[in-house]
C-alpha cells in the first residue's frame, strides 16, 4: 500500500501521469475552448487545484463525477485502484491511498487515457471553471465607477449637499489620502490643504476607484457561488453581491493606466495575515507596468527574501479617516492574487486578452463609417487623410482604385 496522499495531490498525479513527453501539458485530454483559441485543459485544472486557497473544495466534486457509476465502468476501475474514506462536496481534506499494484503511470495509462467519458468529465469541470469564473473575472464587463464624482473638490461639495450619501470615491480619499498607495500618484485633483504630508515629485494624475474584484459580479449569482467555492468559504456570496461589491473593502484608488493593467491581472496584491499589522504586497505577473508599480512589485516567480518583502509592501490607511474607513479585505485580495495565478499559470490570461481584443476589433470595424459615405466634391487633402486614418488604422485600408484616383486628383488640384 502506497503513503497517504491528499485527494487534490491525487488528482495532480494523475493529470501530470498523462504526459507522454516531459511536459503535462502535452497530455491527449481535451483542450478546453476560448473563443478561437484553445487552453491546454491539464494545464488549467492544475493551475486551479495548484493556487484555489482551498483546493479541496475544488477537488471534491471533480472526484466524484470521476468515481460516479453512472458515467462508464472506468469510474468503478478508478475508484477501485484507492482506498479513501467517503467524500463529499464539503471540502474537507480526504486523504488517498493508492493500492498495490497501482501506481499513478498505471493509473493514468490505463483508466484514464482510454477512457474518453473520464477525460470527457475533466473537461467539463475546467470548462465549467473557466466560463462561469475565469472569464467573469478577466473580461470584467463594463466595470462603471460607482462614484458620481471626479475629483475630491466635487466629493467633498456632494458630501455637504447631502450628509446622508457618502460615495465609495470620497469613503477612498478618507482612507488614503489624495494618493494611490498602489502607485504612489498623486490627484490631480487634490486640495492644497490635502497635500502637506505629499511629496509632488512622485507626480499626479487623475485617480479613480477600482474594484478588487469587479463590479460586474454584483448580479451574477453564478459566478459568486462559484467565488464563494473557490476562496475555500473565505468569501460569502452575500459580501459582493448588490451594493456591496462597491464598499470600500473591495476598492482601491488607481489612475487609468494602472487600472487597466489591474483589470488585465497583470500585477495584484497578496496579504500575508500572519503578520501584525497586516503586511499588504504588491505582486506582478509582467514587467509591462507602470514604471512605479514595476519598480515597487515583486515577481510572482521571485524567491521571496527580506529586501523583496520590503519594496514590495504598499500601505492603506494614511489618510484622515483612515482607521475609520474599512482597509482592502486580506481575502478578497488573496483571492484575487490566487485567481490571477491561474490566469497566468493555465495560460487563460493570455487567450482571453487575445479574445477580448478579437472582439474589440470587430466593434471598432462594425462601427466605423462607411467609405461610401465620403463627399466626392469640395474636400481637401486633409479631410481624405483624416477620414483614412479614421477608418483604416492609420491609412492602411484599402481602397479601389477610383476612391485613391478621387483624391490624388484633389491633392494636385489643391496648392498650399
């Protein structure tokens, strides 16, 4: 009888038993779908049960839908090949014992790589996954900023007008200043009076609110049970759901291009509990940040070591209100950190931003005039430049041969 092992470690065996090469990545499961592009199923379920703070929650219901009779003969082969105590969905630890004369080669030749309903059930699981969580959380929606307000002056005037509504963008600048302690920019905005503890060098820029984890999930059920599954129960459903997905907790203050390489999960922060008080890291998957926020994160591959803990740290709070104003939830940022891994990790990150920009492509052609509505008559060179740049990213679309005739002609005929 072999050790004890934990059902998620089980799992991982079996998937990276699949390999034929040295890579399990190269596995004959089947790859999940993403618009036009394909991610590598091995790769995204072990991303999922290698960085879900909790990966028995994940584990549970995957192994029972393997095991479960009514799917094909190879779940009762499968369930054979261990000894384990009963499993349920709850995500309790369950330890696994594979038995002589098994070994995790063995089982994956032989149960699962001719099986198509078992490699069939794998898929489905990370489909799931990816659909109803992955790609919520990546595409973001159309993320509105819940504040009425652009600035602190215009926050501050709301907040006198009407004592009985506090926006999430003033509730902000209370926590932390007229500064983003992600970035270390400052308002553009800010009052005078609001920067005598600044240092104006770091520069300015025009700061908004971002959420930890988007707006867009506030009304899909769907995706926060899934959320709620994911964090291990670290996360309720009812905590981001409706309004709430605006409270300070789940927001910070980032300027545009920071946002949207937020949005991106190209940098995110991890909290380590542990210590007191609690230390906020920033951490990124890419060197194409910000200058400020790549200079200040650490790499999510980096060996963590003293120097790379302190550069990284990144502290809320420091503003008037600032213990007054709830600071970022520890799980809701290492949930977000988490899922960001298994974006990057499974490769998901990437398809999506290729699928997204697919999309954005296509919106930007839809939406575009149609050549046949230039004037013929009375315009200038520069109108035709104009309206090519704004139709074919910068002149290069094509046009038939009487359009460039058109307007060679009005070029010679125009004199400067």
């Amino acid at each position: 009888m072999a050790a004890n092992t934990l059902l998620p470690i089980a799992i991982l065996n079996i998937l990276s038993s699949l390999a034929p090469g040295p890579s399990y990545y190269e596995t004959d499961l089947p790859h999940t779908t993403c618009g036009s592009y394909s991610i590598s199923t091995a790769r995204l379920a072990t991303a999922l049960l290698s960085y879900a703070p909790n990966p028995h929650h994940l584990a549970g219901p995957l192994w029972l839908d393997l095991v479960d009779p009514a799917n094909s003969t190879d779940g009762e082969r499968l369930s054979a090949a261990f000894c384990c105590h009963e499993i349920d969905k709850s995500g309790s630890p369950i330890t696994m014992t594979l038995l002589i004369p098994w070994t995790w080669e063995r089982v994956a030749s032989d149960i699962i790589r001719p099986s198509a309903c078992l490699k069939n059930v794998v898929m489905r699981w990370a489909e799931q996954w990816l659909a109803v969580l992955l790609i919520p959380v990546l595409a973001r929606g159309k993320t509105p900023t819940p504040a009425t307000t652009n600035s602190a002056t215009r926050a501050q005037n709301e907040l006198r007008q009407l004592n009985s509504r506090i926006t999430p963008f003033f509730l902000l600048y209370q926590r932390d200043g007229y500064t983003s302690p992600i970035s270390g920019l400052i308002d553009r905005d800010a009052p005078d009076d609001g920067l005598t503890f600044m240092d104006p060098g770091i520069g300015y820029a025009l700061l908004k609110v971002a959420h930890i984890l988007p707006f867009s999930l506030n009304n899909r059920s769907d995706t926060l049970c899934l959320l709620e599954i994911f964090s291990g129960g670290q996360i309720h459903a009812s905590n981001l759901a409706g309004n709430n997905i605006n409270k300070p907790y789940n927001a910070i203050l980032l300027d545009a291009t920071s946002h949207d390489a937020f949005d991106a999960v190209d940098f995110s922060i991890r909290v380590d509990t542990s210590q007191t008080p609690t230390r906020y890291h920033l951490v990124k998957f890419t060197d194409r940040l910000p200058a400020q926020i790549s200079q200040k994160a650490s790499s999510h591959t980096q060996q963590i070591t003293n120097a790379s803990i302190a550069k990284s740290l990144v502290y809320f709070g420091n503003g008037d209100q600032g213990l007054q104003v709830p600071l970022p939830d520890p799980e809701i940022c290492n949930v977000h950190f988490a899922l960001a891994c298994v974006l990057h990790a499974s490769g998901a990150a990437e398809a999506l931003q290729l699928v997204l920009r697919d999309e954005s492509e296509r919106e930007l052609r839809a939406s575009r005039p149609s050549l046949s509505t230039i004037p013929k008559t009375g315009c200038d060179p520069g109108f035709f430049y104009l309206w090519r740049r704004l139709l074919g990213a910068g002149g290069t679309l094509s046009v038939d041969e009487k359009e460039r005739q058109l307007s060679t002609q009005q070029s010679e005929s125009r004199v400067f």
